[in-house]
C-alpha cells in the first residue's frame, strides 16, 4: 500500500459517494489507474464495503445504549452460540468481544426507555449463556466514527513507483 492507495482511502472514506473522476483528480492519475487500485483494494479486503451513515433519530431510535456482558461459560461453543445469537438481534448495531471485566461490549439502539428496557430484559437477557449485563445510556456522542487514522500508517507507506528513484 502506497501513499496514493492511502489518499484514495481517505477520500472514500470521508465521502463513499466521492466519484472515479473526483478520486482521479485528487490523486494526479488517470481515471482507469485509479478504478484499478480501488478495485485491488476492494480485491485484497481493505475496502470491505460502502454505506450511507443514518441519522438514528431521524430513523425514530432515540435511544442509544452500550451493554456490558459477561458470559457465565467461556468454552468455544458458549462463545459461538452468544455470538450466534447476538447476530440474529437487530438492535445490536455492533458487538465487541473483549479483554478485562466485561465479555462483550454491545451497541444498541431503541426506540425509547420501554423499547431498550424490553430489549434488555427480554431478548438479551434470554440469551443462553448470559450471565451479568450492565447497561449504560448513551447521554451525547461528541465524536461519531470517522473511519480509521489513516495518518498513523502513512509514515510507513511505500512511495508511489512514480516517486521511486
């Protein structure tokens, strides 16, 4: 991956809509050139998707919530079947396993109160293998996913082969 690779990653992941002919002038290299990389990077699972960012409120989900779980088992099949589970529940807008205190880092998203008391209390709850749960409400989110610091791995890209000496 070179510094070229790294820009058109950034623009694509500031704006997926971003054009092949906005990517091209932004990268001094000719449309066809820049379709090829973007399609490598799409061949090698660097770029794994695009998608719209939604506003949650506007969809009626005013309530945001992280929930903590602790399994009771930590053998693979307990894993598997909590993970298996957590896929099939579409509040779970992300799930997270982790190191420490806690198995699992949810992120949800309801309606409202009810709605997330409901999915706590009921779906999550039911789920074999859950043992603790904490839940923390969202208050604010003053800083929304912006992709991945691309910066920090520039210092180590490879110069374009046009740069090459």
């Amino acid at each position: 991956m070179d510094r070229i690779d790294l820009h058109l990653l950034q623009a694509l992941q500031a704006n997926a809509r971003t054009t092949n002919a906005d990517l091209a002038r932004g990268s001094d290299l000719a449309p066809s050139t820049t379709l090829d990389r973007v399609r490598r990077l799409e061949d090698q699972g660097v770029i794994r998707g695009y998608r719209a960012q939604l506003d949650p409120r506007a969809l009626g989900l005013g309530v945001q919530a992280l929930v903590m779980i602790n399994l009771g088992h930590h053998q693979t099949m307990s894993i598997e079947d909590f993970e298996a589970q957590i896929l099939a529940v579409p509040q779970v807008v992300a799930c997270h396993h982790l190191t420490g205190r806690y198995d699992y880092l949810l992120h949800v998203v309801a309606r409202d109160i009810d709605h997330l008391r409901e999915l706590v209390t009921r779906t999550l709850a039911a789920i074999q293998g859950v043992d603790k749960q904490e839940t923390f409400l969202v208050l604010a989110t003053p800083k929304a996913d912006q992709g991945y610091p691309l910066d920090l791995i520039a210092a180590n890209a490879v110069p374009p082969k046009s740069e090459e000496a």
